[in-house]
C-alpha cells in the first residue's frame, strides 16, 4: 500500500481481542488488514442503507403521485362490513 496514513483508534478490551484473535489465527495478517476489512464491510453497509432510503423516498412520492388517499377509517369500516358479510351466521 504506497498511500497510507496512520492513524491511532481507541477500542474496548473485548474488540481487541477480536482483531488479535483475527490475526493470530492467521485469517489475517495485521490489525491494520482487520480493519481495513470491517471499515469496507461499514462503508457497503451505509451505501445499503443510502439505497434503501432512497428507494424508500422514491415509493413515497410514488404514493404521493397516484393521487388522493382514502381515509384509513372509511378503509377498515368497507373492510369490516365485507367480512361481516362473509362470515357464517351463527
């Protein structure tokens, strides 16, 4: 790696024994590679996220686009009058 810069991180006990246990193992071979690879995994994780919001606004101005809602109220009573209507007569 030509380009790096060093930095210095604070982690709690049992986090460093994770990266140690990484690299002893011999998955790895520094912290540093540990890292790298869980800062990747952080970075795809919010562009998921970013996507998923996105889409998530797309649907709402979708919604928003097909026109006037129908009050939820006026929804559930046409529901439960069809359903009322369904249901065996005792």
């Amino acid at each position: 790696m030509p380009n790096v810069e060093k930095i210095s991180i604070a982690l709690p006990p049992e986090m460093v024994s994770i990266v140690r246990a990484a690299v002893e193992s011999g998955e790895y071979s520094s912290t540093s590679e540990v890292i790298r690879e869980a800062l990747r995994g952080w970075k795809l994780k919010r562009k998921v996220e970013q996507l998923e919001l996105d889409e998530l606004r797309r649907l709402v101005h979708e919604g928003i686009a097909s026109g006037p809602g129908i009050d939820a109220e006026l929804v559930f009573s046409r529901l439960r009058a069809k359903y009322s209507e369904m249901s065996p007569s005792e």
